[in-house]
C-alpha cells in the first residue's frame, strides 16, 4: 500500500486544549473559583485533587478538616509563581475575645498527604502578639517553594505528625517555628525580622533516639532539623539580637546541619525557657558563616552539643528520623522531585509543541510573558491571542510538582511550517535549506536521522504516529506529529 505522510496538531482527545487541574482559583474570576477554601471544599475525599492558584492576593482563612475530624481529602495547592500567591489573614490571640491559635490561624491543615508548592501564607498581625500563619495538624505534608509569614508563632506543628519544607522561606521574630511535630527543613531560608529573639521553640518530641544509639553520647530528641539552611535577618536585626531557640517543654528537640548563620545569632547559640533545658536536645553540626567560615561555638551555652559527623549524617536524616516512631511511610525527598521540563518547544500556526521528557508527567502548564496561559494533558496548546512573546512549558506529574524554573523557553512570532517544509510525499520530507532532520516514535526512540541535509526518506518505516523533528542550521527548531500509513 503507498504510504501517506498528513501533517496533524499536537493534539488532544477533541482536538482543543485540555483542562489539567481539579479546580483553578482566580481572584479575578477567570477560575472556577475565587477563593481557596471554596475550592477545597468543592473536593472530593480519598482522591489527590490538584488545585491551581492564579497569582494573586487571597485575604482569606482557609482550613482542611477540623480538630475533631481530620480531612480524608488529599489536596495538592499549586501556585502560579513563586511569591506571586498570598493566603493572608490579620488577627493575634491578643485580639478581644481571647481566640485561640485555631480561631486566628491564617491556615489550617487536618489532613495527610497535603501538597503545597509556590503558595505563600501569611498572618499580617505583626507585633501584636501570638498570631499564627501555618499550623499542620495533619501527618506526611510537604510543603515546596512556599513562604510562611509572620511575626510571633508563625508556624505552629501538631506532635505526632511529620513534616517536610524544601527550598522555603520561614519568616517571624518570637518563636516562629514551635510546637511538636517531626519537622524537616531542607535548603529553607529562616530570616529573623526586628523586635524578636529566638527562632524555634520546640515542645516534646514524639521520637527520641537514645544517647546509647549516637556517637556524640546524647539523646537525640526528633523535633526541628534544619539541613543546608540560611539563617538570615532584615538589615534593621542587631548582631547577636537572636538564638536558634528555647525549649518550649521538658524533651525538647531542634538541630543545625550545615547551616549558614548571619551575625544576628548571638555567641551563646540558644536561650533557656522555664528549667527545660536541663532534658532537653540542642545541637549543631558545621555550623558557618556568611563567608563560609566555620563558626566559634566555644562560646555556645554549656548544656547546648556539638553533634558528631555519623550522627548528622547517619541519623538526623529524613530516612532515619521519619520511620522512628511512625509506620506509614513518608519520601519527600523523592516526592519533591521535579519532573523534567519538556524539550524541543516551537511555535506553528498559533500551536505551541514539545517533547516529552519525563512519563511522570500528567499534563504540562503554559505560561506567557511569565503569566498562566492554560493547561492541557497533551503535548500542544493553541493559543488563541497573539503569538508574539515569550513561552514557557512546565511539566506537572500526579503529585502536583511542577518542573523547574529552567524550563524551555522560547520568544518567537509565529512562524509557518512551510517555510521550513518544501514538499512531503509518500516517501520523504523535503526542506528548503539544510538541518538536521530526525523521526521519532511517539514514546522517544530515534528511529530516522540525517545531519546537514535537505531530506529525510521514510523507506522501510511501519505504519503508525511518529515526530519529525528539524534543527535548521540558523538554530531554529520545529516539531510536527506525522501519520505515515
């Protein structure tokens, strides 16, 4: 039978672009809804529901569950950019009436498995009190790319529960990251603001390791473990205003690994809080400064230690201290990973194309002169405006987690592919210049490739979908699906 080469779109099932998130959240209204909480409680319980913040100023409480009842909905809250969403209430435990930490709570979670990246919380009370952001009530929540704002209490955690915070900025002056909890901070930035003084006020962990167990002869109290994290302060911060933390209760827990400490951080390192620090379990390893250089910690108050290497690096290690205690499993080093960015992304009559690179990926997001555009759970979208700017593709995978920032880029006017394309048979592809032309299947594998020419033969090749992909010699590249039957 004689071969047919037809050109067709990237795609989806009707041949339109596809909406990938359970709900999108706009304050404009160009989402399903205008506000978070209602996009939560529009969700369905025991499903992953994906929830797609557009860049906004959401002035809201938002909560997952309550206090007596914990939330079976796992939800994964995904903002459009970096800094570009706020969840922000205003309203201290000093306020009348005497509120408790769940009255003025900026955001709640009672619930596990919650996803949360680029989203940034905030109670805006200032130095009016105890005024909680973030609390956590629920076990295994990964926050990424997210910011937590406050002053006194900023972010409080339930004991009993895991967390988990990669690549997060934490913000407060009193206290602001306290309470009970496995908390994992990984690549976070904690920056101290004007008017505090301590950072962490830990109460009794859930998990001790015993001083039997560890090379430096102590008991390991599984609380607060910040890992490779810049420990900074507003320019306004006196030197050595602040320490790393008290102890809330009796078998308190928080370490240091490898972390940078601005000079706001006084010599003695930690603070006492009510006779706890007599059981309690505070430590720092490779403790340096903003140059890189280690730290004096001779001066550090005498029932703080100085862990050893094997129990920083064997012990306080997400692997270790989320299977102490607890049976349910908890990766989120693995499950924070981002999926690969799609390649090879050309622009074709108003139609945006790429490649995939990663099967993890359920769908990608297109993004416009840095803004959303849409969604789809293909490998095309049309854009129906204007094509003059500058697009980027970003991956998405089943959790939520986007790919990173570096995502291909492109910044071009629409281009036709016969400009490239001089003639398709049931044989060839002709070009009106030289480039690389290369035939893939549907699923990656190269299967046809000529370099520096003009022509591309499909003798021999099976019926069936492939990819013609063309890298001209001026570097412009172009993608189209084929149908060879």
């Amino acid at each position: 039978m004689k071969k047919l080469v037809s050109l067709l779109l990237l795609c989806i099932s009707v041949y339109g672009n596809a909406q990938l998130f359970k709900y999108i959240v706009a304050t404009d209204g160009t989402g399903n809804f205008t506000s978070i909480q209602a996009a939560i409680d529009a969700c369905a319980d025991n499903e992953r529901s994906i929830i797609f913040v557009k860049n906004g100023t959401y002035s809201e409480q938002v909560t997952l569950g309550t206090k007596s009842t914990a939330s079976a909905k796992k939800i994964s809250l995904i903002g459009e950019s970096y800094g570009g969403v706020l969840i922000t209430h205003s309203q201290s435990r000093a306020s009348s009436g005497s509120p408790t930490y769940e009255d003025v709570c900026t955001v709640k979670f009672y619930a596990s498995d919650l996803y949360a990246e680029n989203i940034s919380i905030q109670n805006a009370a200032g130095n009016t009190g105890m005024a909680e952001a973030l609390y956590t009530a629920g076990d295994r929540q990964t926050f990424k790319n997210c910011k937590i704002l406050g002053y006194q209490d900023t972010y409080r955690s339930k004991k009993g529960t895991r967390g988990y915070f990669k690549n997060c900025w934490i913000e407060g002056a009193v206290d602001f990251i306290y309470a009970g909890g496995t908390i994992f901070f990984d690549d976070c930035t904690i920056n101290c603001v004007k008017g505090g003084g301590y950072i962490v006020a830990p109460e009794d962990s859930y998990a001790t390791i015993a001083k039997a167990s560890t090379a430096s002869g102590k008991f390991i109290r599984l609380g607060f473990i910040f890992r490779n994290c810049k420990i900074t302060a507003n320019s306004d911060v006196s030197a050595s205003s602040y320490t790393l933390g008290r102890p809330w209760n009796t078998y308190a827990g928080a370490y240091y690994l490898n972390c940078t400490l601005g000079n706001h951080i006084s010599s003695a390192g930690w603070s006492v809080m009510g006779g706890n620090e007599s059981s309690a379990s505070f430590a720092e390893y490779n403790s340096v400064d903003t140059t890189g250089a280690a730290i004096d910690v001779s001066g550090r108050i005498s029932w703080s230690f100085q862990l050893a290497q094997s129990d920083a690096e064997n012990i306080l290690i997400p692997s270790k201290v989320y299977y102490t205690s607890y049976t349910a499993t908890y990766d989120p080093i693995t499950l924070c990973i981002s999926p690969s960015a799609p390649s090879d992304v050309t622009l074709n009559n108003k139609t945006l194309t790429w490649f995939e690179n990663d099967t993890t990926a359920i769908g990608y997001i297109i993004y416009k002169d840095g803004k959303y555009l849409g969604s789809t759970d293909g490998m095309s979208y049309t854009d129906t405006t204007s094509t003059t700017g500058n697009y980027t593709v970003k991956a998405v995978n089943s959790i939520g987690v986007l790919s990173a920032d570096n995502g291909i880029q492109t910044s071009v006017a629409e281009i036709q592919f016969n400009s490239v394309i001089s003639k398709i048979t049931n044989q060839f592809v002709l070009l009106n210049q030289n480039a690389e032309i290369s035939l893939y299947t549907t699923s990656g594998i190269l299967i046809r490739y000529s370099k520096s020419t003009n022509e591309l033969k499909f003798d021999n090749t099976p019926k069936g979908i492939y990819i013609v992909h063309i890298k001209t010699e001026s570097g412009f590249t172009v993608s189209k699906k084929i149908n060879i039957q």
